[in-house]
C-alpha cells in the first residue's frame, strides 16, 4: 500500500508505524513462518501478483484475478487498507507510549488552530522549554545542527536552528502521543519565530510563523547535534557573505563569455535607431563582493544564488515637449537561471521590444521582488538617446496641432511654429532658416492668396521656427462661402517640405455696398412700395461680408415695414429690402435712404431723390363776380404732372378708405372742411360750393386730404344782388310776412343767365308769386337754427356746471391725499408701536434682490433722491394696514406677492419716470428705477405693478 502519497492529519504517525509492520506470506494455513513458506518463486506469476497488492499506479495484472476474504466476506481493496490504517492506529494507541520527558512545567494548549504546520493531530498538546532525551539535556534557545538526511525536508544540506519548544501530543500519562521540537533555521530573525501567546479568550495559543516543527526522532538517531558558540559564528559569518546585497549588470567582456553579444551602451550618447543587445543579463552580488577585487572573467563565487525573482522596469524621460514627461516603456520579469555552468543568472529578453527610437533619456531600474532574507539595493542606470540630424518632415508643434485657425481679411495670422522631425518622429535642428512661403488654398486646390514677405526665426536650440508677418489679402473668398473651410500651406523654396494646416479666411469688415436696381428712386409716388431693391455689401477688397454682419438704415421721407431698422447680410452677402420700402411722403418733396454699419456707425451708402410733382388746378372756369348768397356750381378740380396730363392713376377706389379726396376750407366762411370729395381718374366734381351774404372779396382753398401741400386757393368776388320790384298782381301776405318782407326789403332774386363762360345773374318778373314761400321758408329755418341754438346753450351751462363740480372734488381728494402722506410721515418717524412690525417687513422687501419694490425702499430712505421720488409713495405693503395678522394674512393671499410689491405713485408723470424706452422700444437703462439700481449696486429683473392714484380719482369721479 502506497502511504507516502497521504496528505492527512495523522499521515506522519501512518508513516512511522508502517515501517514497524511485518508482513510475510503464509503458503499452508499455518502461523508458523519458516524458510520454505516464505520462499517464493520470483518469477511466478502469483508472486507477481502479491508484490504489486495495492498498487494503484500498476496495471492490474490479466493472468491473476485477486479475490480478498475475511470472516467468508469479499472485501475490496479500499476496505482492506482501511480496515489496516484502523489496525495500525488501533495498535499504536494500544502499545506505542512517549516518554514523558519534560524537564520544566508544560503550557497546555487546547485544539490549535495550526495544527498542519505544527505536524500533529492531537486536539491536546503540552509545550516545554525543557526535555531530558537519551540521557541528554535539550533547552530552548539552544544552537543544534541537523545533519542532511534526518527528516523529510531535509535533504541536500545540514541546517542549523535555535531550538524554540518541545511539543507532546496528549495530557500527561496518554499512550500514543507524539513528539516534536519547534526550531527557528539559522538567518531567521526572533521576531519570524514561534510564539506561545494568549487568544482574546485569555487561553494559552500558539503561532508557528516562519520556523519549523521537526520529529523527536532526529534525536534519537543522533542526528541533531548540538553546536559550538565558534561554530555558530562561523556559520553566521558564511551566510552573511552569502546574503544578497546589490544588483550588477554584467559588462560586454562578461557577457561574452556567456555568448551574449553587447550589453546596454550606459556610457554613450547613442542616436535614434540604435538596436539594444539581444539579452540584457543581470546579477546578484553578495555581501561579500565589494570587499574583493573585481575579476575580469565571470566567477561563480561573485554571484549569489536565490530563488527569487528579478524586475526590469524601463522608463523613457523625453526630450520632445510634446510627449509625456515620464511615461513606461516596458516591464520584464526573470527567474534565476543558468547559462554555461553559472548559476544565479537574471537573463532578460528585450530585443525586439527595445529599440532606441525617441530621443530622451531611457531609465533601466532592476529589482529583487519578494525579499525575505536580506533587502537586496536596486540598480538604476540610464541610456541618453539624441534625434537624428536626417529631417523627414515638417509639422506644427502640438500647441498648434489643433487650434482652430480663423483669420479676416486684411489682417495677419498668428504666428505659426513648426518642427522638423526625423524618421522617428524625434524633433530634431534646423540646419539654417529657410526661406519661407504661405499660401492659403481651397480643398479644391485654388489658391486665394501667397505672400513670400513672412519674417522667420528659430527658437528652442533651432528645433522650432516661427512664421509671423502673414497678411491675409484676397478678392476670391466667396470661393469658400458659406463654411469659409480653406487651407494654409507654409512651405519653402530650399527645401522638400511643407506644413498645412485647416483654418478659415473670413471676410473682412463692411467696408461699402452696391444697390440693385441703381435708379430705384425714380418714378416715386407717394405711398408707392419699393417692389425690388437688393443691396451687395463688400469689404475693402470686393469680398461679400460674412452672413449675419448687421447694418443700420436710416430713411427720410420712407416707412420701412419692419419693426426694427436693423438689417443683417444674408448667405450671399446681400440684403434683400424689396418691399420693405414705403414713400410715406407727399408729391415734390425729397426722400432719402442712409446704410450705416452697425458695429462702427460707419455710413456706407446713401441716395437722395425726389417723389414725382403734382399740381391741383381747377378745369372748370370761375368768374371773377359772383351776387352774394349764389352758389358755384360743377367745379372740377384736376391733379396733372409737370407736364400738365391728368393723373388717372389718382383713383378713390379703396374701399372705407378716401385715400384720394379733395377738402374745401375758408377763413371766412363756416365751411364745413370734413367734407371730402372724391377723385376719380385724376378729377373731382364739387355739385356747389355756397359763397357768403356779405359782399366783399371771398377765398376759399382746395387741398388733397392726405397731402395738403397739393392745394390752391380761388378767389371770387362777392357783390350784392339787385333789387326786385312787385306787380300789384302779387298775392296779400299775412303781417309776420309783411314784417319779414319789410326786412328783406332790399333783397331781389337774380334771374340767371348762362353765357358760355360765366354765370350772369338778373331780375326775374316771373318770380314774384314765388316769393312768399320763399320768404317762410327762410323764416322757419331761422326759427329752427334759434330753437338749436338754444338747446346747444342750455347743454354747455350743464357741463359747465359739473366741469365746476368735477374740479371741487379733485380739490377735497388732493387735500385728503396730502394729509393722508402727511399721516404716513408721523407714522414712520413717531409711531413706535409700529415701527418693529414695520422695520422687519422693509427688511424682508430689500432682501428680495433684483425687485422694483427693493430699490424703492431704499431710494425712500435716501434724502439724496428726493426730486425722483417725491410723487413716489412707497410700496403696498408698507402703505396699507389691517386690524388683525389674521386679516393680514387674507389680504396678502388675495393681493398676492406681485400686488403686494407693486409701487404706489401720485401722478401719471411719477410713474412714466419709473421706466422709459428708446424709439426701438427697449427699455432704457440709464434712466428710471433701471439707473437708480445701478447706482445701488444691484439690477432689476422682471416685471413690477405699478398703481397710480391719479387713475383711482378719475375712475371715482
């Protein structure tokens, strides 16, 4: 049975009492063992069988079949070395006894915990400092030698140990307890040793470490010695020469020696490029090397044999800017091996993962992983590594390699710094300063501009020139509209190389535009629309300006139907104003259209024209004498051009709207001026036009509604009708009519005559039966005109009467309201049972930064503002008070916060002051509460509520 492959607690005990069974072989049933029975035949078959009995790792054997009985049971093989480990165990405890030999009082420990490293499988052991074996006295802390051999782990050498402690299996008194003794090998310091402590439970334990649990049985075969003070120094003194101290690298002629071409080149500037060794071969010196002269050939005896491993960590510190500063190469990690009969050799491969390609400095560290002897230096050495001189391109330093060019034109690019580099992408040197060209390309491969005036210089120990002095000047930028992608090339005359690099050519800025149509301004009529205008906008060198660019108009004369008069460049460089434009002046008079930059105010264009002249001229002839109370009658007014042709296109055609209308007015006359006439096809008819009673000179003037420029005055003379004489025939009137003839006694109804020229106006005989309907119906007209008059007058005393009342009660509200202030006043400075209330809620109103109401509350406090805010009361929740908090608090949630800070002012004017706006409509800053913020170090944002008494009196009254 195989028991050396076991690897349970009690395998060492299995072990040693295996060896102490006899075992034969019984050939006829008797237990009488005699030569002849124990003979066998070596090469039989059977006896074959019986030597290989539980062999595991043999083929079983095909020509002999094993059948195992006991007590007329078959057993298998597992039951049978079962059933002899329970024999030997059973056998062990029954007649195998230690020896009590402890010479001092024993620590009991109870189930160690450790108990595989301790070697033991007893639940009970005793721990002495102190035995008595084989007539010998062994003590802790005694210096033993175990010879090689003893022991299982002891093999090739002797070792030397302290002893510790002497362990036994079982109380005092047990049978078949084992024995063993714990020793701490030379080179281990006390604190790695064994340890007898107590746990957290206050019981006795013990902790193993670093030494070693060894059988009784080396002393009893006399195998474990015990050691002089001298030897024990000696032996000291040979292990310390032994220690590991320091790392070497082995040098070219060493490394010949194992066939290793070359080693690293630590004492030379190598160039880019340059190939490491194959192998890179490192050593550990013992202590005892520096006291000796270093040999010229390899010796074995300089070279310290461990089984610990070695790192090699490669680092490269760059010379390049642009690189890392410090960044990791490679790592390497050797076992010690050996190569042509020596032994502790550290053989790295590093060939062909190290080649000295970036220029720089490369830092070799070697170190000893895992130290537990002995802490063994690191070495550390470098290999400096310089750039070619051979150039193999050119390229923008990495400052440079992603920054977004952008350039307008007519003004120079940044300066641009390039490198050269070798094949390795190392920065190497300018050999002089080349002659250098910039040009500036489309992708397509046009060029837009070349300057050959760029001014270079050479920087960072000649590895880097500076381009500066590129004016940017082109007229073909709209080649790259709208993205404005180009490319910049720096290149030179001398030499194969060249540098580009993405950017953007802008244009430059407004520098003057052209309109199109050039003769928009002719043929103007009032309310005419510009229907096509486009104006180009250009820099100083014919380039459309950038989308977005703004300008500014300025019009005389027109209305431009946008809300603001700021305009931007579109994506072709234009600004299209087509039907933009509206004449909103009258005929003859002067128009103008001003384009100013925006940014610079800069005026950029302007045009000035005149709207087409009109005249109004009368077509009917007027005489020049007229009888007073006649009427004009047919009179037709006409507007031409300058060349005297009617204007048809002058049409009252719009529906509602009298767009084209003629107005009658006189100074001395009640004319009634809202009358309007219309104009069709350039000619308007007045039917009548009434002249006055009253003799005299009489003018009266027609103008156009919309443009009263377009006007004439007619001059009639008026003279007093001729008398009418009565026949007898003439019927008998009533006294009124008689009273009202006696008044009109010198009135005569004209007979009319038409010649082909004028009106002439005559007696008529034939009139006189008419003449008394006449005469009442003038006088019912009268009568109703008085009673009209009358009725006017009473209506004018009425309002009158309560203009009168209006303004008493305007009166009793402004004294109510002065003395309502004034109260307000004596309450903030006298009323101290408010004030505490008070002072915390204009605390809480201010600390609401960035409000109306905060601003105003602190503009109140301050006697320097008085003129802004004398109309201002103040705030509505410092101005109006309840009885009770619990009918505060529902006023305040029915107000809300917004009405609660709105800002209470007297007048109209006080609160128009609070907040003014430019022509464009934006509130202007620099006036109102706005400038006052700013004066206190703060900003309003948001809207405010402002209440104006003024509007509560009038919606009262």
């Amino acid at each position: 049975m195989d028991l050396k492959q076991r690897k349970v607690d009690r395998a060492q005990i299995l072990k040693t009492c295996c060896s102490r069974v006899k075992c034969f072989i019984e050939t006829d049933g008797g237990f009488y063992p005699t030569p002849s029975k124990t003979d066998l035949s070596h090469h039989h078959c059977y006896t074959t069988a019986l030597k290989n009995f539980g062999q595991k790792s043999l083929e079983k054997d095909r020509d002999v079949n094993v059948e195992i009985f006991k007590d007329g049971k078959k057993l298998s093989l597992q039951q049978v070395e079962k059933q002899y480990q329970d024999w030997i165990f059973q056998m062990h405890n029954l007649y195998d006894e230690e020896s009590d030999c402890g010479e001092d009082e024993h620590v009991i420990i109870i189930n160690p915990s450790n108990k595989k490293q301790l070697v033991i499988s007893s639940d009970v052991i005793r721990v002495h400092r102190h035995i008595r074996r084989k007539g010998k006295s062994w003590r802790s802390g005694q210096k033993i030698k175990v010879l090689k051999g003893a022991c299982s782990g002891v093999y090739k050498n002797n070792i030397y140990c302290v002893l510790e402690y002497i362990l036994l299996e079982g109380f005092q008194g047990d049978a078949g307890g084992e024995t063993r003794i714990i020793c701490r090998q030379l080179g281990i310091s006390d604190e790695k040793g064994c340890l007898i402590f107590e746990d957290e439970d206050g019981n006795p334990a013990i902790d193993i470490r670093e030494s070693k649990s060894l059988p009784i049985s080396i002393i009893d075969t006399g195998k474990c010695l015990s050691v002089e003070t001298a030897e024990w120094i000696s032996q000291l003194e040979k292990r310390q020469k032994k220690i590991p101290s320091s790392i070497d690298i082995l040098s070219a002629s060493h490394c010949e020696e194992l066939e290793v071409e070359g080693s690293l080149p630590f004492d030379a500037v190598v160039t880019a490029g340059h190939a490491s060794p194959d192998e890179v071969i490192a050593v550990v010196r013992p202590a005892s090397y520096g006291s000796v002269a270093v040999s010229e050939k390899l010796d074995q005896k300089h070279i310290a044999v461990t089984d610990l491993d070695m790192v090699l960590e490669i680092k490269l510190n760059a010379e390049d800017k642009d690189l890392q500063k410090t960044s990791h190469v490679h790592s390497f990690r050797a076992s010690p091996s050996s190569r042509k009969g020596f032994r502790g050799l550290y053989i790295f491969s590093v060939n062909p993962k190290l080649i000295f390609e970036k220029a720089g400095e490369y830092t070799f560290s070697f170190h000893i992983i895992l130290q537990k002897e002995s802490d063994c230096s690191s070495y550390v050495n470098s290999v400096r590594v310089k750039a070619q001189s051979q150039v193999k391109r050119w390229a923008l330093v990495s400052d440079m390699q992603h920054a977004k060019l952008s350039v307008r034109v007519g003004s120079h690019f940044p300066p641009i710094s390039i490198s050269c580099y070798d094949v390795y992408e190392n920065r190497t040197s300018f050999r002089h300063v080349p002659k250098l060209i910039a040009k500036v390309s489309t992708k397509q491969g046009v060029i837009l501009f070349q300057s050959e005036t760029l001014k270079s210089h050479l920087l960072s120990k000649c590895s880097v020139i500076t381009a500066e002095n590129i004016l940017v000047k082109s007229s073909e930028v709209d080649l790259i509209r709208p993205g404005y992608e180009a490319q910049l090339t720096i290149c030179s005359k001398d030499e194969p190389f060249d540098v580009s690099v993405p950017c953007k050519v802008l244009p430059g800025s407004i520098d003057h535009l052209n309109a199109k149509p050039k003769d928009f301004m002719k043929h103007l009529l009032p309310g005419n629309v510009v229907q096509e205008l486009e104006l180009e906008v250009f820099d100083a060198y014919g380039n459309h300006v950038k989308q977005g660019s703004d300008l500014s108009l300025g019009v005389d004369g027109f209305h431009f139907q946008q809300k603001t008069n700021i305009v931007q460049v579109d994506d072709h460089g234009r600004v299209d104003l087509s039907g933009l434009l509206k004449v909103s002046k009258g005929y003859g008079e002067s128009v103008s259209l001003s384009v100013f930059s925006s940014k610079s105010n800069k005026l950029l264009f302007k045009v000035k024209s005149q709207i087409e002249k009109r005249m109004l001229r009368v077509a009917t002839k007027i005489p020049e004498k007229c009888c007073a109370g006649s009427q004009l009658e047919d009179v037709v007014f006409e507007i031409v051009n300058s060349d005297g042709v009617v204007d048809e296109t002058i049409d009252d055609n719009e529906k509602g709207d009298m767009s084209h209308s003629l107005v009658l007015k006189s100074d001395s006359t009640d004319m009634d001026d809202t009358v309007k006439y219309s104009f069709r096809h350039g000619c308007c008819t007045v039917r009548t036009i009434q002249l006055p009673e009253i003799e005299g000179s009489f003018s009266f003037r027609a103008a156009h509604s919309r443009f009263p420029k377009l006007n004439m005055t007619i001059t009639v003379l008026v003279e007093t009708a001729p008398e009418i004489v009565y026949e007898s025939s003439q019927p008998q009137c009533t006294a009124e009519e008689i009273s009202l003839q006696n008044n009109l006694s010198g009135f005569r109804i004209p007979k009319v005559e038409h010649d082909d020229n004028a009106m002439v106006l005559g007696p008529s005989p034939d009139s006189a039966k008419s003449i008394g309907n006449l005469v009442k119906s003038l006088y019912d007209e009268r009568k109703e005109l008085e009673d009209k008059f009358l009725q006017d007058g009473r209506r004018i005393g009425e309002h009158e009467q309560k203009l009168k009342t209006f303004h008493a009660q305007r009166l009793e509200y402004e004294k109510a309201l002065s003395e309502l202030q004034a109260s307000l006043e004596a309450n903030s400075n006298g009323d101290s049972s408010n004030s505490p209330k008070k002072e915390r809620m204009l605390g809480e109103i201010e600390s609401r930064a960035h409000t109306a109401a905060s601003v105003v509350c602190k503009v109140l406090k301050d006697k320097k503002y008085h003129d802004f805010s004398k109309d201002i009361l103040g705030v509505v929740a410092l101005l109006g008070s309840v009885e009770t908090n619990e009918l505060a608090r529902i006023l305040t949630e029915f107000l809300g916060e917004e009405q609660m800070l709105g800002v209470v002012c007297k007048s109209y004017k006080a609160a128009h002051n609070l907040e003014t706006c430019d022509v464009h409509g934006n509130v202007n800053c620099s006036t109102g509460l706005q400038a006052l913020a700013s004066a206190l170090g703060t900003s309003l944002d948001g809207r405010y509520s402002v209440i104006c008494l003024e509007d509560a009196i009038r919606r009262r009254m």
